[in-house]
C-alpha cells in the first residue's frame, strides 16, 4: 500500500473517530439531565410538620412532571430551626443535582444570623419558592376571657410561646404584640411547632403561630371548633412597596394585623417596629418555603427543576391533594429570574439589620 493510500486511510478512521465523538456528545446532549438518576427532596423540619406535609407533596408530584422520570425520595433533615438541613444542603450534599431542598425559614436565618452558615446562602442555586403567612392564636381561658380577636387588647397573663429567639415567628410574635401594647411573658426554646403546640394545648402558653397547614389542618378542626382556642391575625407579605395579601388564607374569618390594629388603635401602625416587621415580611413571607439546590450544581439541573416547577402548578391533580392536605393550592414562583429575586430580597438595608439584631438581644 503506498504512502499516500495509508495516509488516506488514517485520515478516515481519525474522521470517524471524531465523526463519532460529536455524534455521542449530541446524544448525550439530547438526553434528560434526570435520565437514569435519582433525586432526593430535603426537607429541614421533622416528619409531620407543615414543612413535611407540603414537602413530600412536592416529593410525590414532581418527578411526573421532571424531564427524564428520576425516581424521587422525601428525606428529613430537622435541627437548629432548620439550620442542619440548609447547612447539610450548602456544605456535604452532592453537587450534581441529585440533591434539592425542601427549605423553611433559610431566607430569614440568612439575613439574620449569617454567621451560623458555613456556606454563604446567597450562593446556593434558588430553584423556586412559595409565598406564605402566619396565623396567630390565643387560648379563649386567658383573662378576661378572649372570645374575638379584638379582645386581645385587654388580655391578662398573656403567655407568648416561641421556638428559638432568633426565628423570624418568635421575632414577629413579639413585635405584633408590643405593637399591640399588650402586655405578656415570652417563654421560648420548643424548638419545634409539634411540641409548642401540646405546651398551648396544656395551657402552658396561651398564643401561638402556625402556617395555614398545620393551622387548618390541625389547630381550626380541634381546638378553635372546641372552643379552647381563637384566631387572632395573620401576617401579610411585602414587595417593599406595597401589602400583599397571601391566598392561603382567603375566605378566612381572620384579619390581618394591621386591618386588627386599625381595629383595636383606628389607625394604621407605624415607626421603626412597623417598619422593621415589614421587612422581615418581605424575606420570609416571599419565601416562605423555598426550592433550592447547592451551590455550584449544573444550570441543566436547575433549569430542568424550574421547568418541571412550573409544570407542576398547572397539575390539576397536585392542586387538588394540595387543597385537601394543605388548605390551599400550592403555587411556585419559577423562573429565569429566581436566583436574582432571591439573592436580592437576601440583602437587607444595614440601618433594619441592625435594628433588629438590637432588637432580638432584648428578649423579655
């Protein structure tokens, strides 16, 4: 075989080599990032929980709807008010997409207390996240006895529970009712919203906050519908500009705080704790719960998530369970820009940080 015919022949077999590379690098390209692989749901509250009930909802729907059919587990991760799992998530976790969390409370822990994550949050990859509230009760035995919510104005032997002094619902308890003017002791340390409510079902507290799931699900059919307890408010959101009225509590016969504190005061509130309460609503309201994978995971996982996210809220089905065990139908914000919302709600102005960190040192 001459020089030339053999030259030719290696230029051909380097060409299907090549020819061949392109064509598996296509393919590959082609196929789902969740292709043959499994993705566990990390939720940072116990089993049981609000954060666990809606959770596992999502753990159970969304694989329908992510491109490539992964199999997909719920896994809890509780502690430290959500801090372990969201510390877990940012620093161990797989980085490949394999791991997404399921995450209460980590906007506000955050902003507030930075220093207690070993990986700097602003850095995860923010998938999508759901607006929330909060609806307050008190135990209708507090003197003189509390029938209606406006009747909190003249409470006696108000005993406020709480789960740590740096969670954003102690924090908010405590600045609804000194702005209120009423007066109470603050008992805090349950930990966790299971326990606090068997202490106010003990009459060890008498007021207390739960999301609209475990409020509808449990704290409405039990001990409101028995009489031992009444709501009071709920917590409104904030864009930074203006109110937000959550769906989760539409059709309710419960008034917001400021529509109560017009009601009891006949204005609306103001000043520094107003201002300050409505920036914690703009953090942890917005976000209440967040869908969020670790940093430096690939942007096909996260865009294949926001994409199987936004699928979700038009699943007629998942709105229909989420109804029935949640109270309201879950609905997600997702999309191209998430990561920028968030990372920017996460940059509170340094004159209400300071604020209330003051603020949180002088516990009662």
């Amino acid at each position: 075989m001459s020089p030339l015919a053999v030259w030719s022949k290696c230029l051909g077999f380097v060409g299907a080599l090549v020819l061949g590379a392109i064509m598996f690098q296509a393919a590959a390209a082609a196929q789902p990032f969740y292709k043959d692989k499994r993705l566990t749901v990390l939720i940072n509250f116990e089993p049981g929980g609000p954060t666990d009930i809606e959770g596992r909802l999502f753990a159970k729907y969304i694989g329908r709807h992510i491109e490539g059919n992964p199999n997909v587990i719920a896994q809890n991760m509780p502690g430290a008010g959500g801090i372990i799992g969201t510390s877990y998530l940012g620093r161990i976790a797989p980085k490949d997409g394999t791991v997404v969390g399921y995450l209460t409370g980590a906007a506000w822990q955050a902003v507030s207390e930075p220093e207690k994550f070993p990986v700097d949050f602003k850095t995860y990859e923010f998938v999508a996240y759901q607006p929330g509230t909060t609806v307050y009760f008190m135990r209708t035995d507090i003197p003189p006895g509390t029938k209606t919510a406006t009747d909190i104005a003249r409470a006696t032997g108000l005993v406020a529970g709480g789960l740590t002094a740096g969670s954003t619902k102690d924090l908010r308890i405590r600045m609804t009712l000194d702005m209120l003017g009423v007066p109470y002791k603050y008992v805090t340390g349950y930990g966790s919203n299971n326990p606090a409510r068997l202490a106010f079902e003990r009459g060890e507290i008498n007021f207390f906050a739960e999301s609209p799931p475990a409020y509808l699900g449990v704290v409405e059919p039990t001990l409101v519908k028995d009489g031992k307890a009444t709501p009071v408010f709920y917590d409104t959101g904030y864009n930074g500009e203006s109110i937000i009225e959550p769906k989760q509590v539409r059709g309710l016969p419960i008034l917001s705080f400021h529509e109560l504190y017009k009601q009891i005061k006949g204005t609306m509130p103001s000043g520094d704790l107003w201002q300050a309460y409505l920036s914690v609503n703009s953090v942890n309201n917005a976000m209440q719960r967040m869908v969020v994978l670790p940093p430096q995971t690939p942007q096909a996982a996260v865009q294949a998530l926001q994409a199987a996210v936004r699928r979700l809220n038009d699943d007629k089905e998942f709105a229909q369970e989420a109804l029935k065990s949640v109270g309201f139908e879950v609905d997600y914000e997702a999309g191209p820009e998430t990561n920028k919302q968030v990372r920017n709600a996460l940059n509170m102005p340094p004159a209400t940080k300071a604020f209330l960190d003051t603020y949180m040192k002088d516990r009662r």
